[in-house]
C-alpha cells in the first residue's frame, strides 16, 4: 500500500511531479524535433545541391552528428554554450559564471543530433518524388516556389512522415540524456523520486511505463497520420 501511495497523488505522492515531468520530456522533444527539421531542410538542400562545397559540409554533418555519442554533444552544448555566455557577459560587464538554460541547452543538443537524421530523411523523401512529374512541371512553365507548393512540399511531407517518426522516438529517449543538466524532465524526476525514497527499483520502473506510454501514442500518432497522409494526397499537377 505504501508503494502505490508513492507513485500516488496525494501529499506524499510523486505522481503529479512525474506526470509534469513527462510533460517537459515532451516538450523538450517538441522543440528539439522542431530544431531538427529547420537543420535538416538546409542540411537536405545543401547535401542535394549542385555545390560540391554545400555536399561536403552537408555531409560532414550528418557523419558527425550520427557518429559522436548524444551525451556528449549535450555536455559540448551545455557546457560550450555556458562558457559562450559567460564570456559575452564578460565582455558586456557583468561578472560570474552565467549558465545556458537547461531547457534551452538540452533542446538545441538533441535538435542538432535530429537534424542530421531529418536530414537524410528529407533527402530520401526527395528522391522518393517521380520525377516524370517535376520534369512535367517544368514544362509546363511552373516557377520553383510553385513546384515547391503544389508538388515537392506536398509529397517530401508525405514521404517523410515514417521516418519522422522514427526520429521523433529517437528524439524522445535522447532526451533522458538531458537529465545531466539538471531539467526537471521524466529521467532526471525518477532519478531524484528514487533517491530520496530508496525505492529506485519502483520509480525507475514507473518511468520506464511512462516512457514506453509517450512512445505508444506517438507510433500510433504517426501511423495515423501517414495513412491521412497517403489517403488525401492529390494529384500535384492535376490541381495546378
């Protein structure tokens, strides 16, 4: 009985921190996966491009951000990031050590780890495009900012959902590592919630249900919205 009221919402309870704190791993997920996709259009555009300068710094991304363990881009970003403040602040006059928020922090390291795989999966969904219909769509005289609208946006979106949504679940376990700069988020929550009640088995137990949770209604939010996706699709060039 004790155990439940643990894990309950009453005044000894940690069910309501839990609950706020998966909350914040969604949000710090959000943001990051947001981030993700911003570097990762450019990334995918500078990887597709005629440029062989823009292939290689395309390329040297996402080798880099794929091949270097995640917790260590976070301390480069948290750490890197305070020591950049600080001495902006420095310069500015203030004086002490000023540190990158940790909200901030954790959600720009697992963006730029997520843009390097958004990034190839915008590049596959590219590629994935007939391209009958762009040399169709140019003949007819389309400009690029059409092309892009009614027929290259349209269905890199559609082609891209799956794997966005295996990396939006990437995204979501990398962001237990964020727990190392003190965000209140689902791991670190756990992690003090065990501690202060020795009950470590029971509480990292009940994090990892609320983590397997987040993960299940995201599959099944990404599943449904590829199957609207492919179901309401129109014909690109027929609409124009």
């Amino acid at each position: 009985m004790a155990l439940f009221q643990l894990i309950g919402f009453g005044p000894t309870g940690w069910g309501g921190l839990l609950l706020l704190a998966s909350l914040m791993t969604l949000c710090v997920t959000a943001v990051a996966l947001l981030i993700g996709a911003i570097l990762g259009s450019l990334v995918a555009w500078a990887k597709l491009s005629g440029s062989r300068i823009l292939r290689t710094l395309g390329g040297t991304y996402t080798t880099v951000f794929r091949g270097v363990p995640e917790l260590l881009i976070i301390y480069l970003v948290y750490f890197g990031g305070s020591s950049a403040v600080t001495a902006i602040g420095t310069a500015m006059g203030y004086e002490g050590f000023l540190g990158l928020p940790s909200f901030a922090a954790g959600a720009l390291a697992v963006g730029i780890i997520s843009g390097a795989y958004q990034a190839e999966v915008f590049r596959g969904a590219y590629l994935a495009i007939p391209k009958g219909e762009l040399e169709a769509a140019q003949a007819i005289g389309m400009n690029r900012s059409l092309r892009f609208r009614r027929i290259i946006g349209p269905q890199v979106f559609r082609f891209a959902i799956p794997g966005i949504g295996n990396v939006w679940q990437l995204s979501l376990k990398d962001s237990a590592l964020v727990s190392v700069t003190g965000l209140a988020d689902l791991m670190r929550t756990s992690q003090v919630a065990a501690g202060s009640t020795r009950q470590h088995f029971l509480f990292f137990i009940v994090g990892g249900c609320l983590y397997l949770i987040l993960t299940s209604f995201s599959d099944r939010f990404f599943t449904s919205a590829e199957k609207r996706a492919n179901r309401s699709m129109p014909t690109s060039l027929g609409q124009a």
